[in-house]
C-alpha cells in the first residue's frame, strides 16, 4: 500500500514536498515515482528514482524545480516541489515496482495539487 500526503493549495512560486509512505511489503528494492494527472488530460510521469537513489529523472516541465528523493529506513519516497505554476495543478500520485516502460505496479490514491494564479 502507498498513501500520499503533503498536497494542498499555493500561490504561484510557492513550494510543497509531498510523501509517499509505504507499507504492508517491502519497497526498500524498488524503483519509484511520482505520476500526476490534471483535468482532460492523461496521466503523466513527472519524476522518477531507483532503489538505491543514485540515478533519478524527470519530465522537461518539472526539471530544475522538482526533486525525488527517498528514505528506505522510513520507507518513505519524497518529491519537493518548488518555484510552482498553475500548470503544475493535478493530482499527484506516487507509484512503486517497475515492471515496464512507466508502468507500476502499486500506485497509491493520489494528492491534489492546486497552484493558484
């Protein structure tokens, strides 16, 4: 199980780290990311880290404002996200197991994220 938290609503240029805690099987040895979802429009990946952390990507739109980061003691996958714009509004959601390209296998229930202009 994934559960997402750290969502809200911001004025543009403000900043929020969302957490992704899991439970209930170990994570320690999977590939994570972050997926967000805004209205009429298809998911898309926003960022992405390996089991260790050392080697993390990200969408174009986010790159140099978003930053993935994990802490397997705490089983906890972060994504800190600053400098935001009213495009980066959507439901944020943190999935976990690679099992293809950008597909998951556990996915949580997903946080709302709502920038105001």
């Amino acid at each position: 199980q994934l559960v997402e938290s750290g969502g809200g609503v911001v004025q543009t240029g403000g900043s929020l780290r969302l957490s992704c805690v899991g439970s209930g099987r170990t994570f320690t040895y999977d590939d994570m990311a972050w997926f967000r979802q805004a209205p009429g429009k298809e998911r898309e990946v926003v960022a992405t880290i390996t089991y260790n952390g050392r080697r993390t990507e990200y969408a174009d739109s986010v790159k140099d404002r978003f930053t993935i980061s994990r802490d397997n003691a705490k089983t906890t996958t972060y994504l800190e996200m600053n400098s935001l714009k009213p495009e980066d509004t959507a439901v944020y959601y943190c999935a976990a197991d690679l099992v293809g390209v950008q597909k998951y296998r556990y996915w949580g229930q997903g946080t709302q994220v709502t920038v105001s202009s």
